[in-house]
C-alpha cells in the first residue's frame, strides 16, 4: 500500500493536476494560452475521480478476488458481510460535509469572493447527492425487492458527490437532478458490470469514483451555463462557459477537451499503475497471504476482530488463533516472497 501510495502522490496524479490545472498545462483553464479549449474541470471529476477510479479497477485487477467470493462456477456469491454499519454513514456523512468545501474551493480560487456563487454551489451539490441516493434507492428496491443495506446506499450518495465535480460551479442546482439521477444509475451498472468480469472491488470505489467520474466529466459541457457569474469575462474560462443544453456552440469544446483529457487520463493510470501493481505481486506483497486472510487480517495484525456480526461462529476459532498464533500466521505478510 506504502508504494502503490507514493507512486500515486509522486508520478501519476502531479502530471494530471499539471495538465487540467497548472498556469502552464497545455489544457489548464488558468492557461490563457492552452493548446486546445480549457477542460471544464472545477473540482476534479477528471483529475481526482477518474484517476483514483482507474487506479482501484487497476489495482483490483492485479489482486484478484477474495476468498470465497467465487462460487466452483466462477460467480459471485452472496455478498461478505461489512463491518460496522454506523460507521460506514458516518464517515459517508463526513464526507458530504466536506464535499461543500471541496467544491466551493477551486471557485473562490479562480471567481473570487461571490456569495451567490459560493450558494449555487453548495445547493447543487446537495441536489446532486440527494438525487443520486434517491435514484440508488429505488433501483435497489426494484432489482433486489427490499431496501438497501446503509453501506450501500451511502455508496449512491457518493456517487451523487463525485457527479457534481467537473461543473459545481458553472451549473445550475435544477440541472443537478438530472446529473445526480444518472450517477445513481451508472454506480449500480457500472458494479453489476464488475461482477460480470469477476473483478472484486471490496467499496465499490470503480462504480463510484471512475463510473461516476467520467460522467461528471461528459456532464459539465452539456449543462453548464455563464450566468452563474456576475462577470463572465473575469472568470477562468476563455471561453464562454455555456453548454450544450444551455444554447452556445462553445459547449462542444469543452465537450472534446474534457473526452480527450478523460481518455488520457485513463491511459496515464494504467501505464503507471498497471505495471506497479505486476511487480508488487512478481515480489508477493501485493495481497496478504492465504492464512491471514481467511482468519482476517484484523485478527492477525492487531489482534482483535472487526466484524461484530459474526464473532459467536467465529469466537473460538478466532480467539484461539490470538491466543495460541501458528507459525504460518504470526509473521507479517511482507515477509511472504522476495522480489
């Protein structure tokens, strides 16, 4: 994770930050002379959710399934059960507190000092998160027939929070429904998609980030809308940031530049994070070892269990494992291989 991380912070995401937001990138928006028209990108749907999400489907490629989450057939089985409940809202809570100033940041960097901007925003980042989680709601009622486990739809929500990226503040709150109602219906597609592939991811984290991502991204040109802003001409933008749907022809050039960067940025993950990933598993840290997860690896490194739900089918076995530990569990997993 040590290296998966600072390869992450230290290579891939400094080039895309450069691009889409540096006075010198080649399509950055604070670049009064980029090679092509700015990528509409205020809080990076692109720059922070398409690449993290390429990076988690990446990194679950290389890690393989879980154990026992294929049945002989090679289906998914039943879900694994979670750990605490509470605090998967809690933190999904934390998050969409934290949202309104993740969106609001880079307008005040670029707009300056604008409370009816600063507002806009902030509504449309509720409705966005509001009707992805209605959305997610009734398409799990519906598929499933019975309501969603509270992890899961804290995942909607998300996915309603990562829609609102690209274009928090060059969009209108109204437009939010519909934005926030399609990531509702990408992040429960774009996870059944992932089981079809027989591609693990534990969060969702593909689903939510690079699903909902890419369409935050697709999204922004099509909706956005200049009079947002008291005065168009001071803001970041050299073109007028009207959209599709909003009747200007300039909405098709940020329509492109935002594919365009959207592509590249897949493709920049992939070839940093792919062979990253192949080399940590030739050298065996990749994943944990067989033992230390089929007895959790809670049990093995910090000696106590995290999941509540099923501690009386476990408790001898688990306890019994801290109390008298076998060769094979006892040592760290990075001592499993060498490179």
């Amino acid at each position: 994770y040590g290296v998966y991380s600072i390869v992450g912070a230290s290579i891939l995401y400094p080039v895309i930050t450069h691009w889409i937001w540096s006075e010198t990138g080649w399509a950055s928006s604070f670049n009064p002379n980029s090679l092509i028209a700015p990528v509409l990108d205020d809080a990076g749907g692109i720059a922070v959710h398409t690449c993290a999400g390429m990076c988690s489907l990446v990194a679950c490629f290389f890690v393989g399934p879980r154990q026992h989450r294929l049945d002989r057939k090679g289906k998914f089985v039943k879900d694994l059960p979670k750990q605490n409940q509470s605090f998967i809202v809690f933190g999904m809570f934390v998050l969409w507190f934290s949202w309104y100033a993740f969106n609001a940041g880079p307008a005040i960097l670029s707009a300056g000092k604008n409370e009816s901007l600063m507002g806009n925003i902030a509504v449309y980042t509720t409705v966005c998160a509001a009707s992805s989680g209605t959305t997610f709601l009734f398409i799990s009622v519906l598929l499933r027939k019975k309501l969603p486990e509270p992890g899961d739809l804290s995942n909607g929500i998300l996915a309603g929070l990562v829609c609102s990226t690209s274009g928090c503040s060059v969009i209108k709150p109204y437009f939010g429904i519909i934005i926030g109602s399609v990531g509702g219906v990408i992040v429960v597609l774009v996870s059944k998609l992932l089981r079809k592939l027989r591609i693990d991811d534990v969060v969702d984290a593909v689903a939510v980030h690079l699903g909902c991502g890419v369409w935050s991204a697709i999204s922004a040109p099509f909706f956005a809308d200049t009079s947002l802003h008291e005065s168009p001409s001071n803001y970041k933008y050299k073109y007028r940031t009207c959209g599709i749907f909003t009747g200007c022809s300039e909405g098709w050039k940020y329509l492109g530049s935002n594919l365009l960067l959207t592509l590249l940025t897949l493709v920049w993950v992939t070839a940093i994070i792919a062979p990253t990933c192949f080399l940590l598993r030739q050298c065996r840290i990749l994943r944990i070892k067989v033992e230390s997860e089929r007895h959790g690896v809670d049990i093995v490194e910090f000696e106590g269990p995290a999941y509540n739900n099923d501690i009386k089918s476990r408790k001898s076995t688990l306890f019994n494992d801290v109390k008298n530990p076998s060769p094979k569990i006892t040592g760290s997993r990075r001592g499993e291989g060498v490179c």
